[in-house]
C-alpha cells in the first residue's frame, strides 16, 4: 500500500518545518554556570545547516506537488536526502551544540554546563517525521494525483481543430478549458 498525498504531505511539511523552526533557536541552555544574562554569540546554540537543509526540503515539497512523472520522484529522492542530511546535522549536533555554549561562556572567561534543550528535541522529531514523510513520498509518487494539463505551456495539448457542428459540447467546453478556440 502506498501512503496518501495529504497525509505524507501534512506529516512532510510540519516536520519540516518544525526543524526550520528550531533549528533557529538555542538547542542547548545552560544547567550552570554564570549568569544568563550575560551576552553570549547568537550562533552558540543554534544549528543553521539543519535550518537551511529544512527550507530545502519545504522547497521541494512544493516542486512535489506541482510536477508529475519522473522528475517529481527525482525531487522526492532529493527532499528523502536534505532530510536525511537534517537529522544527519542534528545528532551530530547532540554533543558539538552544548560544547559550542559552553565554550562561547569560556571565552567570556566563567565556566560553565549546557545540556540539550526542548528546541532540539522538537527539531530531532520533526528530522525524523521529515525523513518517514520524503520516504513515503518516494514511495508513492507514482500513485498520487498530478495537476491538470491546462497548467503546462500553450501548445503541450493535442491542437487538433474541432468540427462545432460534429463536437459534443463537452468537447467544446474541455477545448475551451485546454485554451484553445473550439471556433478556429
């Protein structure tokens, strides 16, 4: 059985951009040490490859719903490995981003104790739904819906002339809704 269009999709884009989210924040918080309120580099914490890898992902999500055939399977394939580089950044991260605080608190000159916080974890799960969802994307791409015709480039469509006089008007009206004048 192949996974649905929506719920992979839904599943996709929140995971995504759970990561997109929390990526951006501090994944890892002092347990002790000197004083919060002491300035500390914005990047200490944070993990911008994963966020930039998660804004790919969302981008492809929506290459993926727009393209049909084999290129919406190859943009699927491509968003299955952004994820996958994701969470690849993120537990590799479980023992650089708590260091990374700690050593911007030494370069301030106290010593300190970090540990993971809620934004990492939130940014784990959402690598891992992001992963499932891509790989069911792989999966089923070739049984999900694909958008109209009447979207691709003027003349893609059969422009063959139509008869008014022998054409239903079904006919007329599909000619009219490919952008062709059924009276030419």
């Amino acid at each position: 059985m192949r996974p649905g269009l929506r719920p992979t999709l839904v599943v996709g884009l929140l995971g995504a951009g759970a990561v997109a989210l929390a990526a951006g924040r501090d994944l890892a918080t002092l347990t002790s040490g000197p004083d919060p309120a002491v300035p500390v580099p914005e990047s200490a914490g944070s993990s911008p490859a994963a966020q930039a890898l998660a804004l790919v992902v969302l981008a492809c999500w929506g290459v993926v719903l727009v393209s049909r055939g084999i290129f919406r399977r190859a943009i699927a394939v491509l968003a299955l490995l952004m994820s996958l580089g994701t969470l690849a950044v993120l537990v590799a991260g479980a023992w650089s981003f708590p260091d990374a605080l700690e050593a911007a608190y030494l370069d301030l000159g106290a010593e300190s104790e970090a540990r993971l916080s809620v934004w990492y974890a939130l940014a784990v799960v959402g690598a891992l739904a992001s992963v499932a969802a891509t790989a069911g994307a792989v999966l089923g791409t070739p049984g999900w819906p694909e958008m109209g015709q009447r979207y691709d480039a003027p003349g893609s469509a059969e422009d063959r002339p139509i008869d008014p006089d022998e054409a239903t008007s079904t006919e007329l009206w599909r000619a009219m809704d490919e952008g062709r004048d059924p009276t030419d």
